[in-house]
C-alpha cells in the first residue's frame, strides 16, 4: 500500500472557499502532480516548506492517553487553506504534500487493551512501524533540500522526525520541546512518552532542551535521569516563567537557542502545553497562544532548523473540544514559522 496519500487539486477545491475580491492561501499552494516519483519532482518545486499529516492516536494511546489527535490535520488544513495570500502571508512558499496514511495500524489498535501486557506489547510495535514511514518521509523531504512541517497525532513521531532529520545529515541533531511534558521517559516501548529518550539513546538526539515544563507533572525519575545527562539535556519549567517568575520568558528562548542552534535542530510543539484548548491532557494553566507564537517565531528564525512539528491537538472529551479552534491555532503557528524561517533562508542566499 502506498502509505503517502499526496494531497490533490480535487482536495484542494473542497477546501478553498473563494470570495470575490480576495485570494486564498490555498490558491496559491503549491501541489506535486507526478503519481509515480513525487520525491523527484518534489526537488524542482520552488517551495522550501512541505507540508505533511500524520493523522493518528496510536502513540498517546499507547501511552495510556485519551484518542482524538488523528483528527486534526483535516482541522488545520480547512483553517490554513482559507487564509489569506498577500505580501505577508504568501501561499506559494508552501507545498502540501499529503498525509502519511496509517489506517491499517489504527485498524489493528482499534480493539487492543492498553491494560493487557501482551495487547501493550502490540500498540508499541505499532508506533514502531509508523516510526519507520515517518522517518523515511522526512528523511526524503529533506534530501530534496525542503523543510517539512508536520502535524497531527501524537507527540511519538518527534522520534521519527529526529532520526529522518539525523539520517538526511549523517549526524545527530538537536530538539527544542514546547511542552508540559518532557516525553524522556524509559525506554519500555514506543509510545508518545518517550520520543525523545528514544531518540537520545538511540544516537539521533545530540542536544535537547524542553521549554515550559511543569514541575507537578514530572516524575522524580525522569528529572533524576536528565540530571545524569545536563551537558545534553536541559530545561525550564512553566512555574519557573510564569508562576514564580523566576525566569524571563525572551532570555530563555534565548538560551534555548543558544543551546540547540550549533548544528541542525528541530522544533517540536506539544498543544499540551496551553491553556485549555482541546488538547489531550486540558491543562487549566498553561501558556496563552502569544506566547507560543512569539516562541515559534523565535525558535524559526535560525537557517539551522530541520522541521517544524506540532502534535496533541486535540481530545475525546466533548465539551471541551473545539477543533476548529485548534485548527486555527496550528494555522497560524505554520505561518509564523515560515514567515521568520524565510527571512532566515533569503539571509543565506545573500552572504
């Protein structure tokens, strides 16, 4: 089965809704046409981002999380497709390549009992399957010389992110985490707790920082275990930022920068990370959506960026979810990343 499904000029006219007088972001997307060697054409395309979906839960169940994060790639592309093209906001830089398609894993994991040993033993091999699609497709994407972007699902494909992006340079890189959560727990079995752990171990993760995490969410083994490694690994907490303000918000987007800019980097962000909007844990105190798009804008204005990724966009929990506004969050964070990264990209091509 081919497992990437390209997204189609068919796609794209459902999407769009045309107003006199204006011209949509979707109208000016790019889009790959050849149905046998995309990752060829896709060299000779003039946009530096791609736009990928991973619509899937697989990972956060696994890791005993509520379903739901599979919906929102359709979300974001309903929101992003509709803003508007001008000479700030400009479609043309953007190719949506499509969505990685893992319908048959999620038919396997549709009955399993993550409460089963054995039936857990299988939701792990699962993520690891997707880990390897996931890996191959940003690997690709990035051999092309494109910069991907990719949203939905679970926090578990930070993993294959990182080692796509590792492969694509023949050397381990580095990772930013917005994130409540520091997904650098024990190595037990793939799921969206343990990404970056994985990868860490694994030799593809060279630096990681996580940004904002919460103190009364983190396990004392897992701060134990970052202790051992502090060279490499390092973060700040949100009570740190914005509880007790010990620390200020811009110096440590700073020094996050600081910390993982030396080499290629990736920038992940976990929704879990704000304040109540449908995302998978319904955080009551978190960051506000500024504060994530002035982090994004910062965290892209580097040439050393790898990949933009946002995952936990959602929940199963009916009043709170609003995947519309979820999806226009995610919207405009893949504008800010772009809009920054590209100055960062035009400044290349000057010196």
């Amino acid at each position: 089965m081919e497992r990437l499904k390209r997204f189609t000029f068919d796609d794209l006219s459902q999407i769009v809704q045309q107003n006199k007088g204006e011209i949509k972001f979707g109208e000016r997307v790019q889009l790959l046409i050849n149905p046998t060697d995309w990752a060829t054409e896709l060299k000779s395309s003039p946009s530096k981002y791609v736009l990928l979906g991973i619509p899937e839960d697989i990972g956060v169940r696994a890791n005993t999380g509520k379903s739901g994060a599979r919906s929102i790639w359709q979300h974001t592309l309903n929101n992003l497709l509709n803003l508007q093209h001008n000479r700030f906001c400009k479609g043309y830089s953007l190719l949506v390549l499509g969505y990685l398609d893992v319908s048959e894993e999620l038919l396997a994991a549709s009955d399993l009992d993550i409460n089963d040993k054995e039936q857990r033993k299988t939701y792990y091999k699962l993520v690891e399957q997707i880990d390897k699609e996931v890996s191959h497709l940003v690997f690709t994407i990035l051999k092309a010389g494109k910069i991907p972007i990719i949203i939905g699902g679970g926090q578990n494909n930070s993993y294959g992110a990182i080692k796509g992006a590792a492969l694509s340079t023949g050397k381990p890189i580095n990772a930013v985490n917005f994130d409540a959560f520091s997904h650098f727990t024990t190595t037990e079995g793939r799921h969206s707790g343990n990404s970056f752990s994985y990868a860490f171990e694994e030799g593809f993760l060279q630096n990681y920082f996580v940004f904002g995490l919460h103190e009364n969410y983190t396990s004392k083994a897992v701060l134990s275990n970052i202790k051992k490694v502090v060279d490499r690994v390092k973060y700040n907490t949100y009570e740190q930022l914005l509880v007790r303000r010990e620390k200020d918000f811009f110096t440590e987007i700073e020094a996050a920068l600081q910390f993982i800019q030396n080499g290629g980097y990736g920038i992940d962000i976990d929704l879990d990370a704000m304040t109540i909007l449908s995302s998978n844990n319904l955080f009551s105190s978190g960051f506000k959506a500024h504060e994530l798009r002035q982090f994004v804008s910062a965290m892209a204005s580097k040439k050393q960026v790898k990949y933009f990724h946002v995952s936990e966009g959602s929940s199963s929990v009916a009043e709170y979810s609003n995947f519309d506004q979820v999806g226009k969050l995610i919207a405009l964070l893949i504008t800010d990343f772009i809009k920054s990264n590209t100055i960062a990209q035009e400044n290349i091509e000057l010196q």
